[in-house]
C-alpha cells in the first residue's frame, strides 16, 4: 500500500490562498525538487527522533533532518529542556542574557576559533563573513566555486536570477571545484582586488554527486590565500557538526580565517554563528550588523545542550555509521536488480543518484517517489543526513522500503531493466 494525502491536499488549496506558492522555497512543489508532487507531503502535525507525522497521518522515516538542523533528534528531550528552563528565564531581553557568553566560549573551544558572532540563519553569516573581508581588506571581488550555494541574498545570486541586478554580482569570480590552477590564475588576473574565497568544504552542490577535496588541495588553497591577503572562509552551514565537532576545516586539515554554522549548531532553535580569527575581530566589531533576535537566549541555551550532547555521545561516528549502514544496504539491493546506483559524498551527508544515459533525473525521482509514497523521507536533488536518534533497526526498515521502491521502478520500466 501507498499514502494518499487528501487533507495534505485540503490544506495546500488553504495555504496557497494566504502564502506565496503555499510553501516557498526548495520545500515547495513550485520548485519542482518535489517530482511527481503528488507523491508527497506538504504538512506535518508532528515529528520525533528520526520520524514525522503528516497530516494525513502518514508516518516517514526522515532523512532530510530539516535539511539539517535535526542532528540529536526531533523534540530531543535534553535539549527541549534547556530551552524550556531558558524560557522561564527570559528570551528576547534589552540586554543579552550570559548564556550567549557561555555558549560563545563552547562553540570557540570546539571549534578552535578566537571569536563568535551570532545570527539567526546561514545566510546571515555567510553576508556577515562577506562584509568583514570586504572591510578588512579594503577590495571587493569575492572568489566562488562553481556550483556553490552560499545563502539567497543578492551578493550570492547570478545577474538572470529574479530580484537580483547585475550589479550584485558584478565582483563575483568563479573557479571550479579542486581546480587549484584555476584558482592560481583568477588571483593572478585580478591581483589587487580579491576581498575573500568562500566554499563549503567539499562539493555538495544540488542535482550532482558530491566531491571530496582533492589531496593537498585545501593546503594550496589556504597558502594562496595566506600569500595574496585574501580571507579564507569555510562555509560550514550544512557539513558542521556531522564531519567533526571541531569544524570541517580541522577535518580536512587547515584552518579556515572565517567559518560559519548554522543547521546542527541547536538542533532547530534558530541560531547561526560566524567564528574568525583574532585578526579579523576587531573588523567584525566595526561592520554594523544586527536583528531584532539575533541575541535571542533560548536558541544559545539549546546550542549549548545540543554540542554538548552530540560531543558526549561521539555523534560523528553515529552518523558515519549508519550512513554507511543505509547506503550500504541500498546499494547491495541496487546490484541485485542491476539498478545503476551512485553514492557520494561522506557516509553522514550522503547523495544518491540512479545514473541514466539521458541524464534527466527521471528514473531517480520514481524511485524517490516510491519510497516517500511507502513512508522513506528522501529527495532526488538533495544530499541526505542523519542524525543521533538513528537506529540500527530504522536504518534497516528504511532500507526494505526504498528495496521494495526500487523493485517497484525497475517493474515499471521492462525497456531499461530486461530480465
């Protein structure tokens, strides 16, 4: 049996009359990252651990995690807690509670950073780091890798993106990932006027299998930056905190001048941070930049709950574990039908593509589709997560649902798999 969705379909024709597209952004079916959209949900009611309830009453085994932030588990009742204890202190106050103190010293401990500024999402830290490097050094052109995301604001974009100007983007350079001597020649060409490099740390770009830094070449990377005065920023929003605690910098071995967090820093409180080295704070204190919540305590105080847990219970390995469990599981049945599964990417933050000679995502998204229908949370364009309420046998229910999608989707498709 699969889903039906009839009150997911009753509220969308409610939230399309009162919200734009009824649910914007990559979450929404007018993205077209959800294909077909009637195989999917729009609305939960609730969620726990690595499960989510839609309204129809439907359950999932989610390996989306909120598209990050779920990195202890839904509800997790520790750090609920701390913000509960938090919010019976005081949250939104005219001056800052000392637990943003408290938490700023953790997350500088663990990451082996001198600073830290906080946000409210990614692309306030990532715009952050921007300004500062723009402001420390005096130049304006930013150093992108190909393929990158780095947030929604302007300075991000292409000049054909709707609601953007060209001149947004007109100090934007590009290379291509692991492409060193790529890199070596747009510095070269614009010598004088390179404010900053930024990328995540390796390639997990959207609708492409994720790429591993090559060997030595976040090393060459750092020195190039270090020799031509360029600020060197990690973008850590979606690989932080499930590669290493310590920051994904220290788990390719270099050090990053800036870094930025935000989904597994608090488990869904809303909170991101920019860390930096000493030599860049006293431009972070200069730049003006704040929000009305931005010193919010009750997100500090579940940041607080979340790292300490996740250090306490050697969450990197969990997640390298049963990521390799589930992949490992899917490909194995991937070669029994004789289905052209890739996986990429680190165990923890998975991608899955099934290969076809067009190249069009089609196969792919039936299987997708499949299995979102018979209760695995899965995306076609996406990489995946895991998270700490994970459990050996969730991973092996998961893996007999997509085994019974996938065998679904070859028997539909007798011209492209023949017996």
């Amino acid at each position: 049996m699969t889903y039906r969705y009839e009150k997911n379909v009753q509220t969308m024709n409610r939230a399309s009359k009162v919200i734009p597209s009824g649910v914007y952004g990559h979450l929404g079916p007018a993205e077209g990252c959800m294909i077909p959209s009637s195989a999917y949900p729009n609305f939960i009611t609730h969620a726990k651990g690595s499960e989510m309830w839609d309204v129809d009453g439907n359950r999932f085994i989610d390996f989306m995690c909120g598209y990050g932030p779920n990195v202890t588990g839904y509800c997790d009742p520790d750090v609920d807690a701390a913000a509960q204890k938090q919010i019976a202190l005081g949250n939104c106050t005219t001056l800052p509670s000392h637990v943003m103190v408290d938490f700023a010293e953790l997350l500088t401990d663990l990451v082996h950073k001198d600073w830290a500024f906080f946000c409210k999402n990614g692309g306030d830290v990532t715009s952050f780091a921007i300004m500062i490097s723009r402001y420390y050094t005096g130049k304006k052109k930013i150093i992108f890798v190909n393929n990158y995301y780095h947030g929604v604001a302007p300075w991000t974009q292409h000049p054909d993106t709707p609601g953007t100007l060209y001149d947004d983007c007109k100090n934007a350079l590009y290379v291509n990932w692991n492409d060193v001597e790529g890199l070596k020649k747009t510095i070269e060409e614009n010598k004088e006027d390179i404010a900053c490099f930024i990328a995540t740390p390796y390639m997990h770009g959207n609708f492409v299998d994720n790429e591993l830094p090559a060997e030595g070449y976040w090393q060459a990377v750092r020195k190039l930056c270090t020799d031509n005065g360029i600020i060197l920023i990690v973008d850590d929003i979606r690989a932080g905190f499930r590669l290493s605690l310590e920051g994904s910098d220290t788990y390719f071995g270099f050090e990053a001048d800036l870094i930025t967090f935000c989904k597994a820093l608090a488990n869904g409180y809303n909170v991101s941070a920019l860390c930096g080295k000493d030599f860049l704070k006293s431009a972070a204190s200069t730049v003006p930049y704040t929000g009305s919540y931005w010193m919010s305590a009750v997100p500090f105080a579940a940041g607080i709950a979340n790292l300490t847990k996740l250090k306490e219970n050697n969450a990197c390995a969990h997640f390298e574990a049963m990521g390799k469990r589930l992949t490992d599981g899917l490909l194995k049945t991937a070669g029994e039908l004789d289905v052209p599964l890739i996986v990429s990417g680190p165990p923890a933050l998975f991608y899955m593509r099934i290969e076809d000679e067009i190249g069009n995502f089609l196969l792919h998204q039936e299987w997708v589709a499949e299995c979102v229908k018979r209760g695995v949370f899965i995306t076609n364009h996406h990489n995946h997560f895991l998270n700490l309420s994970m459990t050996p046998e969730l991973i092996d229910e998961a893996i007999e649902i997509c085994s019974e999608g996938m065998k679904v989707m070859v028997n539909n498709h007798p011209e492209v798999f023949k017996k």
